[in-house]
C-alpha cells in the first residue's frame, strides 16, 4: 500500500468509488487527520470544520480526554454483549441519567437503532398502558422529518430521495407539517401513543418552529394520554446553547433519543432516556443490542459527557453562536441569500438559488468543510471547543465566498 503522504486525493476517491456503494457524494476532500476544530487532508491543507460530521463531534476532533478512555479501555475489555454485566456501563446510565432527568436509560449504537428503540417503546407502552388495540397504535411525525435511515424509518419520511424503492412502508405512522401545532393536536386521536420530533430540524435545513410550538405539543399530548419523545441525536449535547435544545422552551418529553455527540465522535454510542413507567415495559427478550452498552462505549461515552460539562460546552455554544449569527446576518449582504437562522453554534444560511452545492465547493476551496442540504441550504456546524478567534477567522472566510452567491 502506498504512503498516505505520497497519494493523490483523486487515488483515494477513485478507490472508494471503484470499491463502495455510491450512497453518498462526499466533498471531494480527503481526510488524514483532525484536531479540535479543525481538519487535515491528505495534501497537508488544513480546513476549519464546519459540520463536525453532523454535530457527532461537538467536543472537536480526537478530544485528549475521551481518546484517553478509549485507549486504557480497549487494553482492558471491550466487549461482553448483555449476557453478562460489565463494570463501565452502569457508569454510563447513571450520568445519562443525571444529565437528562430521566430516571431509565437503555443503551443502544447507531442513532438510528435508538430512534427505532423509541418507537419500539412507545407502542409498547400504547399497547401494555393505553390500551390501544393490538396492531392499531399510530405515531404522529413531522413533515420533513429526518430520524435515520431504516426501512421503518424511511417509510415516515417525506424525502423521495429516502423513502423511493423502499416500500412497502410500514403503517402505523401519520405526518402533519412541522411547526403547526393545530395540525398536530386535530392529528392525535385514541390511537395515537406517541409524538415523534426532532426540536429543531437539522436535515431539513436547520428549521427552527415558533417559541410556543413544543410547549403547545407538549400539552396536547398530555391532555390526548399521548407520548411525547424528542429525537436530539443531532441537537442535543450542547449544540444548541442548551444541554438539550427542549430546554429553550421549557417543553420536557417523556422520551429523549440521544447519538453522535454522545461519544464525541470516537466511537457509536446512542440511548433511549425516558420515564420509568415507559422504559420499564421492556422486559428480557423484548428488546436488545450485543454491542449497545458494551464497556468500550461506556467509557467513551462517559468521558464525552464529562467533558460537555467539565468545559461548559453548551455555554460557550451559546456565547459563540449569538456572535456568529450576529456577523453572518449583518455581513451576508448578498442580493442572493434568502436567510440566515441558527439557534448556538447550529446555523444555517438559505439560498435564492439552487446553488448550495457550489457554495459549498467554493467554501472548500477557501478552507472551511461544510454541507449543503435540500440544493439551497448550507449548514454550519463548528465544534463547540472552537475559540472566538478561530471561530472569527473562519467567518472571515465564508462571508466572501456566500456573498458571491
């Protein structure tokens, strides 16, 4: 195998093509190597990195402390499977649990398992505690939803691109628009065991619903014996300004689904949290992972969430993001930038045109990474421990490049 230094990024791309499906069209950038906020490719050019692989590494890249714990863990034990119990993972839960307020956490690895976990849950409970008919149990989700990409989860979604040549879908699921609480209350009805929504919509675009949208729900399915579970894989831990994005309206959920940052980026770790009378239902053989728990995540995750606090994280995001969004909307004058929102360091700039994709190339080429979604949107991402210079410099360099947009 040839040196990494001495290979063209064109080599690694064409291996990668030649070799692996094609379900992604990545930046054509090649990663070598990363640190806090910032990326290296295999050319030695260094990029700031404004996605931070989807919120996964909030606290930045190779994070020393969670690195650490990775490292002395994997000399030790890595894996048992639920057969037997392990002296990491009741660690784990009980910080998950601390740091959400619920009182029963079941671990599991992708995000998209725990979402499954989730509505696994709440038809269980719908069926064990409602009463709803065996087989009748609907979920209410949200237009534009983004949750993972399973069979059950895709057939929920409103994106062609996800749910095309994947039917039949399951039943049981039902959409209204996202952000209209009235719609979403004339959907609940006696079958109805839970509401399924992301707080803020970080695949759409991060679209951000009125103030008084969750709290509205909230109640609404509290009067409707309704439950109502958050999907902050993407923005939760900080993101936000808030160790849970629920948080800026003060609207609590019954379940909280939590992935990717939850490791700090080093290894999959994902969780359902929720009420006792919830997560209880699920009894031995109901339900289970052979590797969620596993005492190699269990260290990982529960230094990742050491370091959330220990560095006020979530603080900073908000501190750092009110300043971003301040520069990006009074500096973006561009005739061709429709809008510029974000909530912490979760932002976003709207497009006129479909011209996302070449902005996103163009930002490349300048030395910041970022993504762009539904060909008019880029999002930007840093990680939380990115400091206010760095995070200056940054923008220094992508209000150029979007107000040629």
């Amino acid at each position: 195998m040839t040196d990494t230094a001495t290979r063209a990024t064109r080599d690694y791309i064409e291996q990668a093509e030649r070799f692996g499906a094609r379900n992604y069209a990545p930046v054509e950038v090649v990663i070598t190597r990363g640190e806090g906020c910032f990326l290296w490719d295999v050319e030695g050019r260094r990029y700031y990195d404004f996605l931070s692989a989807y919120s996964a590494v909030n606290q930045g890249h190779c994070h020393p402390r969670i690195v650490q714990a990775l490292v002395e863990q994997a000399q030790r034990l890595t894996l048992t499977s639920r057969a037997f119990h392990n002296d990491r993972m009741g660690d784990m839960l009980e910080k998950i649990a601390e740091l959400t307020g619920f009182q029963r956490v079941l671990p599991m690895n992708t995000g998209a398992e725990a979402v499954e976990t989730a509505i696994k849950a709440m038809r269980r409970w719908g069926y064990l505690v409602k009463g709803v008919p065996d087989g009748k149990a609907e979920i209410i989700v949200a237009e534009d939803n983004f949750h993972g990409r399973t069979t059950t989860i895709v057939g929920f979604s409103s994106d062609p691109d996800a749910y095309a040549h994947f039917g039949p879908p399951t039943p049981g699921f039902v959409r209204v628009p996202y952000g209209d609480a009235a719609a979403l209350e004339a959907a609940l009805g006696p079958n109805t065991v839970g509401v399924l929504l992301e707080p803020i919509q970080g695949e759409a675009g991060v679209i951000i619903p009125p103030d008084d949208y969750l709290p509205r729900v909230r109640a609404a399915c509290t009067r409707a014996r309704a439950l109502l579970c958050l999907d902050e894989i993407q923005t939760g831990l900080g993101r936000t300004g808030k160790m849970f994005a629920y948080e800026h309206v003060g609207a609590c959920p019954d379940l909280l689904v939590l992935g990717k940052a939850l490791s700090g980026g080093v290894y999959p770790v994902s969780c359902v949290a929720g009420l006792s009378e919830v997560m209880e239902l699920f009894t031995p053989g109901t339900h289970g992972s052979t590797y969620g728990g596993n005492p190699l995540a269990a260290a990982v995750a529960t230094a990742a969430l050491e370091v959330l606090v220990d560095e006020g994280l979530p603080e900073r995001a908000a501190r750092l993001g009110a300043h971003a969004l301040a520069r990006l909307r009074a500096e973006l004058t561009s005739p061709g930038v429709r809008e510029v929102r974000g909530r912490g360091l979760m932002l976003a700039v709207e497009l006129k045109a479909p011209a996302a994709k070449q902005a996103v190339r163009a930002l490349k080429d300048a030395g910041v990474l970022a993504k762009d979604t539904h060909k008019t949107t880029i999002r930007f991402a840093p990680a939380l421990v990115i400091d206010d210079e760095d995070l200056d410099r940054a923008l220094d360099l992508i209000v150029p490049v979007l107000n040629r947009a």
